[in-house]
C-alpha cells in the first residue's frame, strides 16, 4: 500500500507538470493535511489557505519542488527495494487513476477592488466541471471576474445608492442609446442631500473616465455631462454596472466569512438543444449548490418567462435562483417569490438572502 500511494503521488505532480507544460503553473502544499493543487505561477513564495482544512500552506515553484521530491522518492525507493525486493514503483497505473483538483485557493490579503485571483482558471473549474457534468457547454472570459479596473468601485456606489442616483444613471443610459452625447440632470426637486450624493456621483464616473466632461450650474441646479463613446463605457450604464455591483458583494461576503468559492460572471451556456443564455452570476456555496443570480432594473415582467424557463433547464432550487431588480419594492420582491418558481430581491436585501443560503 505504501508503493501504491508513493507511485500516486509521485505520478500526480509528474502528470500535474506535464499536462500544463508552458503555462508557467506552481503547486500549493498543504503542510497539515497533505494537500495538493496548481494555481498561477505569480504566487510563488507566498502562503495560502488550505481548501481543505484551512490551514496555512506554501506556494512552490513546480519545477523546483518535483525535482526535490523526485530525488527524495528515488533515494527512498533504492532503499525499500533492497529491503523489500519490491518491482516497480507505480507499474499498474494509469492517467485514468489520477486526481484532479478543482478547488479554489484562498489567497491571503488581497484587495477585492484590485485582484485578478477570481479570473485565474484555478478558481473557476469547479464551476465549468458542473456545467460539463449537465452536458451544458460553458465559456468564460476571465476578464469578467477582474476588478483591477475601476467598473466595480463605481458600481459598488452606484448600487449602494441606486434610489438617489437611479434616475441619474436612466438618463445616461437613454441619452447614449439615443446617441446623443449630452445629458442635463435637473436637480430643482432634490433635496440638499440628496443633491450631494447626484454631486459625488457625478464627479466620481469624471475622475474615473466614465465620462468626458462634467459640468455643475449651481445657480440653476443643473448638471451636464459629456458622455463617452466607448463601447465598454456604454455597456457598463447598459447594465454591466449591475452584474459588478453584485460579483463585488459576493466577494465581498466571502472574504468577510473567510471562504472562498468559485465564482464567475456573464458565462455563456449552451445546452445540448444548441439553446443559448448568458449567466450574470454564477457559483457554488460551501453546500456543493448552484446558485445563480440574474440582475434587471425597470422592467422586468416580459423576462420572467425566460428566467422561470432557465431556472428549470438548469434544475436549480427556487431559493438558489434569484433574480435581483434594482429598485424594486421589498413587499413586492416577496410578493412575486411566494407566487412564482423564482425568487426575488433587490438590492438592498440580496445579501440577506445570500446569508441564508449559507
């Protein structure tokens, strides 16, 4: 028994270099519980908590640590073979015998505001084997799960803030669709309140580029804004800001609870019907469950039969279904879950409910 595990292990970190040769993959080990899996190569050198038990372990470089371990084992096994006169270490096995791991690996001390860990393939894979498993067809573009750019810190603001500043976020949408490139807010109905977080809303997409030019009347209470023409700038007010709004709470949560789970945004899926949809949110709690979350704002009910048709095609739980609509009333969110196969949030009360999932 002792062979058979060593020429396992010793076969798993050979197979584990050689599939990814070119990539440039380091190995974590785990010190406590004997852990093993491949994450980027950026993090040689650094510690990381264990998937397994939540210990802490070191990153290696690949190449570096095989070759140590090659020479360990060889040393070891001239030994055993003269005690034991055993053959061949590992003889009998095949590619079909080795493991794969899937688990993400929790990274100490990064910034959720500026990370590209939940874009490393490490973290998503769980996510892609579900789909696989379902025969569903999955494409992730890694950049949808980087905030090293500045989507999320204006989405975060704007999501938090969405009852003041939601009429101002319409209005650049309408204005950009109509490709017009100026948008006059009024603000003679605000209140000063009010009035301050349009204000701070408004310098902040300036400073950050989202928009070319702002301008504040404060005489008339009048702003105008020049708008930006790229097309990565109009998606994000088309409704990308939603989907990084909630990525950003999710990450969020699950640093503060100290997990980390796979997790992606806007995947491409396509069923065995060639039928296609795009998933805003999605991952796996710390249950082993699916839990996808679409995001709308303004009118919603013409989608509801897509989402109720989607939700049974993947086969996922009511409560693990959810459709989060910014602006909508919390009494109406509860009405409409008790009445249809879905259920309904909103902005304010999404994170409630992701707590009770856990």
């Amino acid at each position: 028994m002792m062979w058979i595990c060593l020429g396992t292990w010793l076969n798993l970190l050979l197979w584990s270099n050689f599939r990814d040769k070119g990539n440039n993959m380091a190995i974590y080990k785990c010190d406590i519980c004997h852990h093993f899996q491949e994450t980027s190569n950026e993090y040689i050198g650094k510690n990381a908590k264990c998937p397994k038990c939540k210990e802490k372990g070191t990153i290696f470089n690949t190449l570096s640590y095989i070759k140590e371990i090659t020479e360990n084992n060889i040393s070891l096994k001239k030994k055993l073979l003269e005690i034991d006169n055993i053959k061949e270490i590992g003889s009998s096995e095949t590619n079909d015998d080795m493991i794969k791991v899937y688990d993400a690996i929790p990274i100490d001390d990064f910034d959720i505001h500026n990370t590209d860990i939940f874009s490393q393939k490490d973290h998503y894979a769980p996510i892609i084997k579900w789909f696989k498993e379902r025969h569903i067809q999955a494409n992730v573009n890694p950049k949808m799960m980087d905030t090293t750019g500045f989507f999320d810190e204006v989405a975060i603001y704007m999501g938090n803030n969405f009852n003041t500043i939601g009429s101002v976020v319409n209005q650049i949408r309408y204005i950009q669709n109509k490709k017009y490139d100026t948008v006059k807010i009024t603000l003679s109905k605000n209140n000063n309140r009010e009035i301050e977080q349009i204000l701070e809303f408004c310098k902040m997409i300036h400073h950050y580029s989202f928009i070319a030019r702002y301008n504040f009347q404060k005489k008339d209470k009048i702003i105008y804004l020049t708008l930006q023409s790229i097309p990565k700038i109009k998606n994000f007010f088309n409704g990308l800001w939603m989907e990084w709004f909630v990525l950003i709470q999710m990450i969020s949560f699950f640093k503060e609870k100290n997990i980390t789970l796979p997790i992606i945004r806007g995947v491409d899926i396509t069923f065995q019907n060639q039928d296609k949809n795009e998933l805003d949110i999605f991952f796996i709690n710390n249950q082993g469950d699916p839990v996808c979350i679409e995001c709308k704002t303004g009118e919603f009910r013409q989608d509801l039969n897509k989402y109720f048709s989607l939700q049974k095609k993947l086969n996922i739980k009511k409560e693990n279904f959810l459709l989060c609509v910014f602006g909508l009333e919390e009494e109406q969110a509860k009405g409409l879950t008790s009445m249809y196969e879905i259920t309904l949030v909103n902005e304010s009360t999404l994170m409630n409910h992701i707590e009770s999932l856990f």
